[in-house]
C-alpha cells in the first residue's frame, strides 16, 4: 500500500464524473487502503479517489477521530446550513467560505460488501458533501458565490502559487 501524489486543479480526473464499484476485487482493496493511507496525514480530512487518479465512487475520511472510508456513497440527506472556510487538497492554499449543508448522511458499501452508513454534522457534514461533489466531478469552487469565485480562479492562475 502507499501514500498517493494528490491530482491538482487542472487536471481533468478532477472533473470527471466517476464510475460506481461492480465488484470488489483485490484491486478495489488496494485502492481503500491507498486512501485509507494517503487521508492519514495531519490535517487532511476526506480524499476521493478521483484526487488520486483512480475515476472510482469511493472516498475516505479521518475527521473527529475515525478513519474510514465509503464505497459507492449516496448523499441521501442534508439539512440545515452552515458558512464557513473550506479548502480542498486539489486546490492546495485556497480556502473560502463556502455554503454546505450542516447535517449530512451518505449511504454506502464496505469490502465486504455490506451497507454502511456515515452521518455528521458541522465538518463531517461539509467533508461528506464536498466528497460526494468530487465523485461527482466537482470541486467546491464551483459551490461559491460568482464575485468570490471568479476571485479564487484568479488566484489559482496566479504565478505567485
């Protein structure tokens, strides 16, 4: 197993809508634990499996104290909002206030095949969003209101990164 090279905005993997998971095989094992590994540094909270090349439905998570991670998630529920600064690896030193749910629950499998569920509020709640965005080929600058976005793009293209 190893720690993944994070893909970066430009590159189109990021924006590509990813593929669910047929069948686990050795190979959708190596993955999780590909991603399991790369979420555990300090100050890394969710990682998709598209910021790592692989245009798969999976994420993982190591947020409040559990690692773990989610294959084939459905964001199935939010409620409330919150506002406050997100940044994302893909996107390395930009952070803006960005506009999430609160509460988030996301159904999925493990390995095994079987159901799981993870749910949060506050910054596990903006971690499932923003994971699922990703699967989706999203990244949350696209959530931000135009004036600030047009900003963060402006910055991201600046030779001064």
């Amino acid at each position: 197993m190893a720690i993944r090279d994070i893909r970066v905005v430009p590159d189109p993997i990021l924006r590509t809508v990813c593929d669910p998971v047929k069948t686990i095989t050795p190979a959708i094992e190596r993955l999780v634990q590909d991603l399991l590994e790369t979420v555990n540094d300090p100050g890394r909270a969710g990682l998709s499996a598209n910021q790592i090349g692989v245009p798969l439905r999976v994420f993982s998570f190591n947020i409040e104290d559990e690692l773990g991670y989610v294959i084939n998630p459905v964001l199935e529920e939010t409620t409330g909002e919150q506002f406050g600064a997100e940044g994302c690896l893909s996107l390395p030193g930009l952070w803006y206030d960005t506009r999430r749910a609160d509460y988030a629950r996301v159904r999925g499998i493990d390995l095994s095949g079987r159901e799981i569920v993870v749910e949060g509020d506050g910054i596990k709640g903006r971690m499932l969003q923003h994971e699922c965005d990703h699967l989706d080929g999203h990244v949350y600058i696209d959530r931000l209101e135009k004036d600030v976005r047009r900003k963060a793009l402006r910055e991201l293209r600046s030779p001064a990164r």
